[in-house]
C-alpha cells in the first residue's frame, strides 16, 4: 500500500516536471515570438520614418521646380510682352 503510494506519487511528480517543462519551452517560445514581433514592428517604423522623411523631401521638391516653374512661366510672358512691343518697331 505504502509502495503503491510511492509510485503513484512517483508517477505524479514526473508528470508534473514533464507539464512544467513543456510549459516553460512554450513560454520562451512565447516570448521569442513577441521578440521576433516587435523586431519587426520597430523595423517597419523606422521604414515609415525614411518613407516619409522622403515623401517630405519629395514635396519640398515639388515646391521648389512649381515655383521655378512660376518664375520661367512669368520670364517667358514678359519676354514675349518685349517682342510684341519690339516687333512693330521692325
């Protein structure tokens, strides 16, 4: 009876070290996973940032030649406005 006590006690803690084991691989699973994930999230935000570092450099860009633009567009009108006035004289 005594010895029967003993396996199933025997029985018991070697389950319950088998269930602890697994659980604490699962654990560092777990937590290699979460590890794994914010790797990637802190990846993909520093992505974003040069992506929109850049957008911002594109539109500065953009302002920039849209300005230039205005500025030709306004030299060629008033270039055409002096021949139009020097073509009578000729």
């Amino acid at each position: 009876s005594l010895g029967l006590i003993c396996v199933l006690l025997l029985v018991f803690i070697i389950l319950q070290h088998i269930t602890i084991t697994a659980e604490r691989d699962l654990m560092k699973s777990y937590k290699n996973t979460v590890e794994e994930f914010n790797q990637n999230i802190n990846s993909l935000q520093n992505n974003y940032t040069d992506l929109m570092n850049e957008k911002h450099q594109l539109q500065n860009n953009f302002s920039s030649l849209s300005q230039k633009n205005l500025e030709l567009e306004a030299r060629v009108a008033s270039l055409s406005g002096e021949l139009k006035k020097e073509a009578p004289k000729h």
